[in-house]
C-alpha cells in the first residue's frame, strides 16, 4: 500500500492509499472533476507526492435579458 498525496499548485487536494501508484500524463478524476498528472515524487518508500493540473469548470451565463422582462 502506497500514501499518494495530490497538489495541485501548492494545495493539497486529496490523500489516498493505493495499490498501484498512478503513472505521470494519465488523467484521473479527484471530487468530480478531471485532472492531468503533472509529475510524482517519491518522498519516502510508501509515500508520493502527485502533481495534478485540474479541468477548468465553464460556468454558463445567465441570459439576462430575460430576466428583465416583466411578467404579467
């Protein structure tokens, strides 16, 4: 069992035990989202350090213009 740490930046996203260490240019999903492995660092025998590049989330813009219009 490895202690797999994820950043992203200098934040620390999540710690997870695994079996099998996850390999650099894969993509995984962590709390919904995509993310690309940057790199992995092994920091001591059983612990990585895993540097991730998270999917930037669109947000969809309200159509204002039909919020103005009174209704009768």
């Amino acid at each position: 069992m490895y202690a797999v740490h994820y950043f992203e930046k200098k934040n620390l996203l999540l710690n997870q035990l695994l079996n099998q260490v996850p390999a650099q240019g894969s993509q995984i999903k962590i709390k919904g989202r995509k993310a690309n492995i940057l790199a992995v660092n092994e920091v001591a025998p059983n612990k990585y350090h895993v540097f991730v590049e998270l999917e930037v989330v669109k947000k969809q813009a309200v159509v204002s213009a039909l919020d103005k219009k009174k209704r009768r």
